[in-house]
C-alpha cells in the first residue's frame, strides 16, 4: 500500500513539474519583431518673414521739355514733341513756340516756319524772340522697404548618412513670399530752364524787322501778303538751374517664387533636440508691377504724370540657413531658425523711371514643423 501511494505521489509531482515548465516556455508562434527603421524622407512646412528687402525708386520727376502746337500742312494743328535741340530735319519745337524748316529749306539761315506764344518773349530793341523749355533728370529715393515680407516654405530632405552623432543629405526647397513697397515722400530735385533766342532780320534803316503781335503761328509756305522770317538756328543759349518739387506715390509689388537645393548637416543637441546647417543654389523667379502717379512742379511747369508696368525676371544666387529642432514624437519635429540669402537686384522700368528691387541681402525668420514618413 505505501508502495502505491509513492509511486501515485511521484507521478503526480512529475505532471506538475512538466506542466510548470512547459508554461514558462515562450510560444514558437509569437517570434520577437525587429526594431522598425527610421525613414531617410522627411517633409517640412514653414513660415518665413522676409527682412532686409529694399527698393529704391530712380529718376522720379524726371521730365523733358513740354512741346507744341505746330501747323502742319494738311493737317491742322498737331502737338509735336518739345525738342530744343532740333530733329533730323532741324525742326525745333519749344514750350512757347517753335522754329521748323519751311518750304525753301531754310535759305540763308532763316526760316518763315514760326510761332510764338507770348509778348513777353519778344524783346524789340534787340529785335530777339526767346522760346524756352525745361527739363530734369529727375531724383532718387532710396532705401524704402518692404520690411516683414510675408512667406512660406516647403521643403524635402533625404538621408544619405545617419551615425549617431551626425546626419547628413541633401535639401530641396520651394518658397513664396510677396513684397509690397510704398514710397509717397515729397521730393526736391534739380532742373534746366533753357533759352533760345532767335534774331529777327534786320531793316535798310539800321532797326530790326518788326514781329507779328503774340500769339503768331506760321506754316511753312510764303504768304500772299508776306510773312517774316527768323533765324533757324538759335544767335544765343542760356541754361539757368531750377528746383523741382515733386508730389505722388511710387508702388511697387512683387510675387517671388523661389527654390533652394544643397546638402544640410545636423549635429544632435541630445536625445530629442538638434542644430540643422544648410547652404547652396537659391534661384528665384520675380513678377513684378510698378506704377507711379507724380506731380511736376516748376517756376514754369507744372505737369502730371502717371504710368505702370508690369515685368517677370529670374535670378539666380546662394542661401545659408541654420535652424533648431526639437522632436515630439519619433515622426513629428517642430523648427525655428534664420535663413540668408543673395538672389541679386531685380529693376522694373517704365517712362524713363525705375523700381530696382533690392534681394541681395535678404534675411528670414523662420518656424514650422517636419514630418517623417
């Protein structure tokens, strides 16, 4: 009987042993899963305020003569163009007047083909008619700008090398931004007050021909009852200097589309923070519109003038930037960091005025996120 009862113990403290032992015994159909790896791409967005970006607005005021009324055979009065030093032809026309080649060519020097404006350019004694025009090269405003440009960037980054204390690869990037630049500054600038005056012939009694009473005006051919005539070429010049006052606005507005491509290197700052230096190729695209509204004022002037145009251009450069990363997650980085960057001068021109759009020297200011897939 005690023989039975230890062999029925044995076997009983056997099945528990096996059965303790096959339970601590991991299942074959549950195999450890190998850690997963990171991904190479990693995507950004991020938004960019823009400094630094100049414009200066070149030759504003500038004008030249104002020109006249001149008959024209066939065609009635027509307004040609101010040009005190004479066309092809050797037609001269002024503010108050003008002197043009007739229908003998101008024999001797002088010519029937004139008019005059006022009394008070003939001078009697002298037997002299002045006609006058001013110019201006006009004057520059610079410096104005456009400062925060509004942005943003997208950006794409693969992973050529991971160690634990570097990764490196290369970036490419697409940006925007739009500047918008507002100059109405009253302007002062510098001008020429031109004038001609033209002889009248002298008479057999030693006086001088006497002139048609202001306003004359004269075409080309000679006259039933006559019609006198002037020199053709001015007997004397005087350029006296002016000032200009200017009033108005320039405008200036640009959309740049810009992209960036090099290799970036990040250097761990820690287990979830981390310093990103990129540099290279930056090319930017830049459409641009350019409009002015300005007020001409003189001792003798005052004129209004008003264009616009519109203008694409391409440039190309470099770029740095440096930014911080901070990891939320193993997918998820947010950034924050300064971009510089050299796409050159970019000008816009119209009516003899010029916008130069200056983006040789722009610094950002960025803050986004990046994720990796």
């Amino acid at each position: 009987m005690k023989i039975k009862l230890l062999a029925l113990s044995f076997v009983s403290f056997a099945a528990i042993a096996i059965g303790n032992s096959a339970a601590e015994e991991p299942a074959a159909s549950a195999p450890l899963e190998e850690p997963r790896a990171l991904s190479p791409d990693h995507y950004g967005a991020s938004f960019r305020l823009g400094f630094n970006i100049n414009a200066s607005f070149k030759n504003s005021g500038a004008y030249n003569g104002q020109g006249h009324l001149v008959p024209v055979p066939g065609q009635g009065l027509q307004y040609q163009n101010g040009n005190p030093n004479g066309d092809a032809n050797g037609n001269r026309t002024y503010e108050d007047g003008y002197i043009w080649r007739d229908s003998s060519g101008n024999t001797l020097g002088y010519s029937r083909y004139w008019g005059y404006d006022s009394a008070s350019q003939y001078n009697p004694a002298n037997g002299t008619i002045a006609m006058h025009s001013s110019s201006s090269p006009g004057v520059d405003s610079s410096g104005r700008n456009g400062d925060p440009a509004l942005g943003f960037e997208i950006s794409y980054q693969r992973d050529f090398d991971t160690k634990p204390d570097r990764r490196w690869g290369i970036e490419a990037t697409f940006n925007y931004m739009n500047v918008g630049i507002h100059d109405d500054a009253p302007l002062t600038g510098r001008g020429t007050f031109l004038t001609d005056s033209y002889q009248l012939p002298t008479t057999e009694g030693g006086g001088f021909v006497i002139a048609p009473p202001a306003p004359y005006a004269h075409g080309p051919d000679l006259s039933a009852s006559g019609n006198p005539v002037i020199t053709s070429t001015p007997a004397s010049r005087t350029m006296d200097p002016v000032v200009t006052r200017i009033t108005g606005s320039r405008n200036l507005d640009a959309n740049v589309f810009g992209w960036h491509v090099g290799p970036y290197f990040v250097v761990p700052l820690g287990s979830k923070a981390a310093l990103e230096v990129s540099g290279g190729l930056a090319v930017a695209v830049v459409l641009s519109d350019f409009n002015f509204s300005e007020t001409i004022m003189t001792p003798t002037v005052q004129a209004s003038v008003a264009h616009g145009n519109s203008q694409s251009q391409v440039g190309a450069g470099g770029f740095v930037s440096g930014n911080f990363t901070l990891a939320l997650s193993e997918r998820w980085k947010i950034l924050a960091g300064c971009q510089f960057q050299n796409v050159g001068r970019y000008d816009n021109e119209v009516a003899g005025r010029q916008a130069r759009l200056d983006l040789s020297k722009s610094v950002f200011v960025c803050a986004g996120a990046i994720f990796s897939f």
